[in-house]
C-alpha cells in the first residue's frame, strides 16, 4: 500500500481531511477523490493526510513560477519531505484556461523535480462535473457551473455526491467519455496505484487513512 498525500478544495473533494485533525471523524468521512480511488483501486493507496488548496504554503523557489504552479510544487515538497509515495488532488478550472495550463506544468516539473507521481489534474470546469458525468450527462464539461447542474439533480450534500460515486462506479467507463479531466485523472491514478512499489522500512504511517482496504 502507497501512503499519498491528499489535496482538494474543500470536503466536496477530499471529505474529513478537509478539517483539521481534533475535528476529522474516526475514520475520516470521505469526499469524492476519496470514493473514486476506492472503486478504481481498491486497498492500493493510504491517505497520510489532507491539505486545503487554500492553506497551501507557496513553494517559494522559483519565484517566477506563476502562483499555481508554486501550489503544486509546495504539494510535492511536503510529500517529499514526508517521504511518501506522491500526491493525489484536483483543482477547479472554473473557467480559467490559464489557471489549467499552470497546473499541468506544474504537475510536469514538480513531479520530474522531486521524482514523485502526482495524480492530480483541474477538473472541468469543478469536481461536480465527474458527478454529472457518472450520472450519464454527456454535457458534463459544458455547463458554465455544473456544481448548480448537480443540485438541480438533488444532489447537493459531500455524502449525496459520494454516495453518486459508490452507485455508479460501473458506469466509470462511460463517464470517462463525458469528462476529458476525469478520465486524464483516473488514468494517472491507475498508473500509480496500480504499479507496484518496493517494501520499504519505516514507509507505514500510524495516521494513514487506509483507502477500500475493508
């Protein structure tokens, strides 16, 4: 099992590990990232531990990096400093074209840099979209602001949208045709979770969030 680091948003994203540790439930509630790495690879990834994208600390070498991209390399950096085995996140576009072009270029230095897997990706144009295109809407990616095409739909709680997860999960491949960003996320989970990564001592974390290892 790989112990990763885990970044998002907000709860939508990555549930209980969006709260600081005394509030997290025992174990943690899961968001949406969550949810799909357990149906898509079952008891192959650990969460150490979650960061808000809002509270990242900007990596601060390289001031010319543009400000997401200094987000994703403080991302690598912590997980590397934590010695753990890469990064898994998303990020909203929410319609800002340059704002996913910096995340990738980020993604691509950062991870040659520190020699760490980052499994991230913007979602277009939010997270929600995943959702809608799970729940067959092959327009996912076109609404201006699926996170009001999802509640249109009545699912608007971290739980109902997690739950849309566990219940569609036989339909990922299909959702993978409605959403670009999704299936580039979940091929570069599959690439990480799925390969496999020598023992090594001392790697086990106390506080790791065991991920579909029921």
């Amino acid at each position: 099992m790989k112990n990763v680091l885990l970044a998002g948003e907000g709860p939508t994203d990555i549930g209980d590990l969006a709260k600081e540790g005394p509030y997290r439930s025992d174990p943690p509630e899961p968001g949406v990232l969550q949810a799909l790495v357990e149906k898509v690879a079952p008891g192959r990834l650990c969460f150490v531990d979650g960061v808000l994208w809002k509270t990242i600390i900007k990596y601060q070498a390289g001031q010319n990096r543009k400000r997401e991209e200094r987000n994703v390399w403080a991302l690598a950096l912590k997980a590397s400093e934590s010695k753990l085995h890469g990064v898994v996140f998303s990020r909203d576009r929410d319609r800002d074209d340059e704002q996913q072009k910096r995340i990738e270029r980020g993604i691509t230095d950062a991870s040659q840099h520190f020699k760490l897997p980052l499994v991230g990706v913007t979602a277009v144009e939010a997270i929600e979209a995943w959702l809608l295109a799970l729940l067959g809407d092959q327009c996912a990616e076109r609404h201006s602001d699926p996170k009001v095409a999802l509640s249109e739909r009545g699912v608007t709680s971290v739980r109902e949208k997690v739950e849309v997860v566990q219940s569609e999960a036989n339909r990922i491949d299909r959702a993978e045709m409605c959403s670009r960003s999704l299936a580039t996320w979940l091929g570069r989970l599959r690439e990480v979770a799925l390969t496999k990564e020598p023992s090594t001592e001392g790697d086990e974390t106390d506080s790791a969030v065991p991920v579909g290892s029921d």
